[in-house]
C-alpha cells in the first residue's frame, strides 16, 4: 500500500485506514513507538503488561461509577 503525507497545521501526518488499526488492535488511546533505522519510518504499538491493563481497566471503572461505588460504601 503507497500512501502520501498530509498537511496537519505545520506538520504532516498519514492515515491509517480502519482495517488496518482493527487488525493491529490499535485505537486513539494507543500510544505508539515511532523509530527509523535510518532508512525507514517504523512504528509500533506500545502493548502494556498485564498488571498495567488491569490497572488501568480498574481505574476506568472507579472513575466511571464513583458515585454509585460511594453510595453503596456508605
């Protein structure tokens, strides 16, 4: 697949389709390693370890039901 840059602001930036970030698991969250060896641009998703998904899960839950969590505390 050959792509083009676009312009974003002073930057440019590249697309990637759908298809593509559903394959490789990717989302907006997804933090990204970019690195070239020189010759060529490669990017790669950063996969956390398990500890840190669950974590981060656990965080998502507390935030989105504090409420209810702290009425049922009480």
């Amino acid at each position: 697949m050959r792509k083009r840059l676009s312009a974003i602001g002073n930057s440019l930036g590249i697309v990637i389709e759908k298809p593509i970030l559903e394959l490789l698991e990717i989302d907006r969250e997804t933090e990204l390693d970019m690195r070239t060896d020189g010759d060529r641009l490669i990017i790669s998703p950063v996969r956390k370890g398990k500890k840190e998904r669950v974590r981060a899960a656990l965080q998502r839950a507390l935030s989105a039901h504090d409420e209810s969590l702290r009425k049922l505390a009480r």
